[in-house]
C-alpha cells in the first residue's frame, strides 16, 4: 500500500496533463464539443496575442473565370463607382506589367510600367480600401543563380513599392503554379519508386526514402525540380533564404506591406494530413514541398509593421470544427517542437527550430472561400458537390470571417461581381442576398 499515494499523484499528474494538451491546442473531435469551448478559445487566442480585442475582419473578392479584364486597373477604374457598393471590402488586381513577369526567367519589372498601368487607382477608393495586388509564381532560374534571383527581389520590390503609393495594403503572393515552368518552384524531384527498386545502388538512402509515385514529379505538364549538385535540405534552406531576401527588398519599400499567400506553409508540412484536411492530392504534401521554405523565407524577412498571412487555400471546410482546427493548426501547433523534432529533414520540409517560438505572433491565419462546390474521392465529409448552395457559402464565409485573424479571400467562377455592363455570369438575387449577408455577419 505504500506505491498508493505515488500512484494516486501519478494519475494526478497524467490527468493534468491531458487537460492541459486538450486546452492547448483546442481540437475537438466531436462538434458537440464546439460551442461550449467557443468562448475560451478566442480569449485564449487574445490572450496569446496581447489583443485587447479581437480584429476587424474583411473580406477580399478574387473573382476568377472570366479572364484578367475584371481584375486591371483599366477596369476597375471604370467602374470603381459600381464596385464601392459591393458587399466587400476590397479585391485583387492584376496587371499586365506585374503579376506573371515578377518571377518570369530573365524579365526586369521596371517602376515606370507598373506605375502607369495602376496609377489611375492611387486613392480612387474610399469605401473598399483592402486592396491587393496579384504575383503569380514562375520558376525564374535555378535557386543558386545569384544573379537571376537578385532580379527577382528587385521585381517584387517595386511592386511593393507601388502598392504603397498607390494605397493599397500589399500584394497576394499566388504560390499556386498554373504553367509547367511554375510547377518546378513547388516541389523536389525526387526518384521514382520503380526506379529506386531497379537501381538500388545509384541513390543514396534519402533519396530512397522521398521516392515517389512518377506522377508526383514526372508527367508533362507537371514537373518538379532539383539541381544535382545539391541535396533536398540544401534546395529547401536555399529556398528559404532567397525569400527571406525578397521580403527584405519588399519592407524596404513599404515597412508596413501586408503579404497574403495563398497555399502557405501548411500545405508542405508532413503533419498537416494528419491535423488538418488535406484535399489537393493523395500524395498531399509531397507535392507541394518547396512552399513551406518559401513561406518560412517571407516571416523571416517580415521587418516589425510588416504582416504575413498563410491563407491555406482549401475549400473543403463547411464545420465550425474544420475552421477552428485549421486555424489552431497553422497558428500554432504546425510550430510545436513535437510535430517537428522527429521529421527527417532528408526528404521532408519542417519548420525550423529558429521560426518556432515566435511563429504565431509572425505569422496570421487567413482562409479562402469558393463558390462552387468540389469532388473529395477519398473522404466524403469533404466532398462539398452537394453542400455549396448560397445558404451553404455564406455560412462558410461568415465562419471563416469569425476564426481568420483578419482576411477571408472569397474566390469565385462564373460570377460577374466586377463588369456590370457584361451580361455573363449574371448574380442572381440569391446569390448576392447570401453574400452581403455574410459581409454584415462580420465582426467588427
């Protein structure tokens, strides 16, 4: 009887323990369990950040589908009248001058171009003043030409530079590659299996381990990259540093620039499909291996006003419970020693030690919303084909608006917010009633 009060004490401890680890990090498996902690979880978050109160949130249009013409300048000027009664507060610009030459290979992005295609919109909106301007990912050149990626810091910093002046909040950094040369800034070119398994003795043993399926970074239009001199932890850290440069470059322009990256670092931690919903693949993470080191290269580059946000591009969510674990996902336990310390840095990307303490008062969470519903094979809670009614996005938005730390990007298709005067893609009454109601459910 003597072990009784070591063991009772034990228990105790182990019993604290648990509870303390659920507080912590706020993920429930059952939405029952939502409501009741609702209220701890935002003083929590408050209480972490030193908030006195929670941020005013905004929401952001990106409207897709019909082109680049709704989202210029010359638009947007035209009809900056119209779109000042929209139920948003800002919206996404491209340009011609900016958005696909910043990363394009052997391209200079010179002030005076970008500053005559934009500068129509210097102060022209007083109502929808959270405005962005688009950069879109290219592969400029292999991650150890020192020359070329110099330009490239150049590129981003005049585009910063004109976003200050022109008034807006910053840039949106679309990391999601949309031609075959952009696809080799996503993700290491590992060996395939059936290689591996034919030559065992060409590889060295990481190599073995981060071989993958050929689709994954062999098919035609998808093509990941690797320079053969150097190993995967030396591409990712190398990646890291040249973002971290850009960044630099950027606040020099404007100290107080807001970033807002679409995929972000989640998408390139081993953990996330085990915390989080992965929808984009069944190799998840794999394929996205490179954004993780460019994310970290942009905190770590962030001056003091400057702000990044990881907008985890993922239109799967419809739960309270999938809002709320993502976010506390990516604000904090993606940062946690535990979720970190025993990943093989040989083949996997991780965060480094040195980003983990300060990660969530660095790095904001965001999300991003859509308006069409999409196919999930592989799980069919995230199948959202049937629960994408009008009622069903704007009951997303407004959950989104309720978890993000400020910005919720509503990304949608064949719907013309932006060109009055166009007949295609007319909103319908339902469409617009849904939308400006999650607009006013903001918590401001």
């Amino acid at each position: 009887m003597k072990n009784v009060p070591f063991i009772l004490f034990t228990l105790l401890v182990l019993t604290i323990w648990v509870l303390l680890s659920i507080d912590y990090f706020h993920i429930y498996e059952n939405e029952d369990k939502f409501e009741n902690s609702q209220n701890l979880i935002l003083e929590n978050i408050k209480s972490r950040e030193g908030k006195k109160e929670i941020e005013k949130k905004y929401l952001i249009l990106h409207q897709g589908g019909m082109g680049w013409r709704p989202l210029l300048a010359e638009n947007m000027i035209k009809n900056h009248n119209y779109i000042e009664k929209l139920p948003f507060d800002g919206f996404t610009v491209v340009g011609n001058s900016y958005t696909d030459r910043v990363m394009q290979k052997d391209t200079t992005v010179t002030y005076k171009e970008v500053w005559q295609e934009v500068k129509g919109l210097k102060d022209l909106y007083k109502i929808k003043t959270q405005n962005f301007m688009i950069i879109n990912i290219h592969f400029p050149a292999d991650f150890w030409n020192n020359k070329a990626w110099e330009r490239v810091a150049k590129n981003f910093a005049v585009v910063a530079r004109v976003a200050k002046e022109i008034g807006f909040k910053g840039i949106v950094f679309d990391d999601e590659p949309y031609t075959k040369d952009a696809y080799k800034m996503t993700n290491f070119q590992f060996p395939t299996k059936d290689e591996v398994k034919k030559y065992p003795n060409r590889y060295k043993e990481w190599e073995k381990k981060g071989a993958e399926p050929k689709w994954v970074d062999y098919t035609t239009n998808r093509e990941a990259y690797r320079n053969k001199k150097y190993n995967f932890k030396e591409h990712t850290d190398k990646i890291t540093q040249r973002f971290k440069k850009i960044m630099k470059e950027m606040v020099k322009e404007y100290p107080k620039i807001t970033t807002l990256v679409y995929f972000g670092a989640s998408f390139a931690h081993p953990k996330t499909d085990q915390k989080d919903i992965l929808t984009s693949s069944t190799a998840g993470v794999r394929t996205h291996e490179y954004k993780g080191a460019m994310f970290v290269g942009f905190k770590e580059g962030l001056g003091e006003d400057a702000t990044l946000y990881d907008m985890a591009e993922r239109y799967a969510y419809r739960k309270n419970i999938h809002f709320q674990n993502s976010y506390l996902w990516r604000k904090y336990a993606i940062a946690d020693n535990k979720n970190n310390n025993r990943v093989d840095s040989s083949y996997q990307w991780f965060i480094p030690k040195r980003d983990r303490e300060d990660w969530s008062k660095r790095v904001q969470i965001g999300f991003m919303t859509f308006n069409q519903g999409l196919k999930n094979p592989y799980n069919s809670e995230y199948d959202t084909r049937d629960k994408s009614t009008p009622k069903d996005i704007s009951s997303s938005i407004q959950k989104a608006l309720k978890y993000s730390d400020r910005y919720v990007v509503y990304f949608c298709l064949k719907q013309n917010w932006l060109m009055p005067n166009i007949p295609k893609f007319h909103i319908n009454k339902e469409w617009k009633e849904a939308i400006n109601k999650a607009y006013k459910s903001k918590l401001n």
